[in-house]
C-alpha cells in the first residue's frame, strides 16, 4: 500500500441490524462490510470490484459517512472521518463527492439543472454574486461536454448519459479532491459507457482527481484503474496493480471473474469458470473463508480460518491460503 495516501481505510465495518418480534429486538445482522482495508494515493483510481450485494456500495458510501460505519478507521489527508462533528463533516464533504449509479433518482425533478448544480456552489458559498454563479454553472456544463442553455432544462428532458454529465457536474461544482464514482455507468449503453469513462479520465488529469470506482463487472475498471480491489461478502480478497490483477490474478473468485470478461483478440481463449451456487447470505456468512463455500480448490482449513490479506509479491495482496 502507498506511504502517503489521500484516503486510508482500516478495518472498515459496517453491520445492519435486523429487527424482529414485538420488542422489535436485534434477531441478527447483515455483515455488509467486514474488515476491509485500502489506501488511495492522490490521483489515482482505485477500482472496488464484486458481485452485487458484496459491500461495495456501502464501503462507498461509509468514507462518505452517508451512513455511519460500525467500526474501523477511515483516515482522508490524515483527519479521522469518524470523528467529525457536522460542522467539519460539511467542511469535508467539499473534498470528498459521490457520483450515483442512477443518476436520474439523485437529480430532483423539480430543479432545473442550473438549480442542481447552483445548490452545491450555495451550500457552500462559492459564489458571491448571481453573475458569478451563472458564469460557473456555465463552466460546469461546458466542462462536461453539455451546453449553457441546458442549465435552463429539467433532468428528464435529457438522456442517461446526459444526465450522468449533470451528476458530474455536480460533484466538480465544488472542487473536490476525491470522489466516489458509485457504478456510475452500469445503467448506461456500452457506446455511452465508454464516452463517460473518457470523460472521468479527462477530468481526472486536468484536476488532479482522485477516484474510488465501484463497478460489478471487471472489464469496466479495467482502463480506468491504477489498482484494483476485489471484494467478496464484505471482505477484500485481492489488491493489485490493474495490469498485474488482470494478467496474473491469484485469488480464485478474481480468476472466475476474471474468465468472464471477453478479450478482444479472438485468437487468444481463456476458459470460463463457473462458480457453483449463489452468493451466500450476508446474514450467516460461511465460516473461515467466506469463499470456501464455491471455491474449486477449497481445503478443510479454509472452513475454519479466515485467510489474512498478505502482499504476494511487491504492490499485489491476497486472501487465500492456498494462493497468499
Ligand atoms: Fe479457496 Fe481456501 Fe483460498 Fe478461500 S482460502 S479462496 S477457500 S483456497
């Protein structure tokens, strides 16, 4: 991991509770995030990648303190994210935004899009008179390859790769130094996807951005990832270099998701591996290994004991017992 990172995470927790009976007592707990650990250099992108349901979005969304994480540590230039009062939270969420998968549910209908985008610059004051936040709205939208009089528009009026451009929009209107792109293009076409990775891509080099891109599929991290993490069932079970994860990957659920992604060359094959059965339940996950439940080289120990992250060569972290 990186000796000055822009965001550190340690240990992150984050179990919900399920209620039940009466009382409406504690009955059990999904174990959303169970001890995950990464750094985030500035200006890179790390890429959080899994199945559905496997922690991503709530790992995303706990740095962010959109919802309170159960335990660990979350440490962004230093500052201790956890123990923020709202003052400095607010004072924070200026360097740290998100951009959501759907972006028409996070645009208000109502608001135009000059309103949108208008309201980050006000909750944060970054504009002093109504010309200057005219003229930044404006840059805003060029900035992202959409037109001044779109401000004047609604959000249905435009496309859903339009209206990612407005969520992006909104997360540069206050100059944040790291934002969380939360599958921002799982709902868009396969063109469409591409122009807003080389959108992300471009904004990235002209603003020193930092990003952390959570993606259920593997080949959409691929271009855009300095390092990539794979996640299963709340934990990370592999960390490396993209180019190192992609060509030499060590964890057998990276392997089997890696065997699902196409390659270009058609005369290079790479046999598929398909995993039996489902994603466990987060409720009652297996033991020791979370895996060892689909794992095609699972042994005994892997049922008792949970494997720890170790660096398997220089940069390139594994879970595995067999493979650590
Ligand atoms: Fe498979 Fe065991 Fe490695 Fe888990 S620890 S991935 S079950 S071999």
């Amino acid at each position: 991991m990186s000796d000055t990172p822009l965001l550190r995470v340690r240990e992150l927790r984050k179990h919900f509770p399920i209620s039940g009976g009466v009382l409406a007592r504690e009955v059990a707990r999904v174990h959303a995030v169970d001890g995950v650990s990464f750094d985030i250099a500035e200006g890179e992108t790390l890429g959080l990648v899994g199945e559905s349901g496997c922690g991503k979005s709530t790992t995303g969304r706990c740095i962010l303190r959109l919802i309170e994480p159960s335990g660990g540590e979350i440490l962004f230039r230093g500052q201790n994210v956890r123990q923020l009062d709202r003052t400095a939270l607010r004072a924070l969420r200026r360097d740290m935004q998100i951009i959501f998968q759907d972006p028409f549910a996070s645009l208000n209908p109502r608001h135009t899009v000059g309103g949108i985008i208008g309201e980050a610059i006000d909750i944060h004051r970054l504009a002093r008179t109504r010309a200057e936040r005219e003229a930044r709205i404006v840059e805003l939208l060029e900035t992202v390859g959409l037109r001044p009089d779109h401000m004047r528009r609604f959000p249905h009026e435009f496309s859903g790769g339009q209206r990612q451009r407005i969520g992006i929009a909104r997360a540069l209107a206050v100059e944040p130094r790291l934002i969380v792109c939360d599958e921002p293009v799982s709902a868009l076409d396969v063109s469409i996807q591409a122009q807003v990775i080389n959108l992300l891509e471009d904004l990235q080099d002209r603003f020193n951005l930092t990003y952390l891109f959570i993606a259920h599929d593997l080949s959409v991290v691929e271009h855009i990832s300095t390092r990539v993490a794979v996640m299963y069932l709340g934990r990370v079970v592999e960390i490396a270099p993209s180019r190192g994860l992609y060509d030499n990957p060590r964890h057998p659920y990276t392997e089997a998701l890696l065997s699902a992604v196409p390659i270009p060359d058609p005369r290079v094959k790479r046999q598929r591996i398909m995993l039996q059965g489902d994603v466990p339940n987060p409720i009652n996950p297996p033991s020791g290994c979370h895996f060892h439940t689909r794992c095609p080289i699972a042994e005994k120990h892997c049922r008792q004991e949970a494997p720890a992250l170790r660096e398997s060569s220089p940069g390139h972290w594994v879970a595995c017992h067999l493979r650590g």
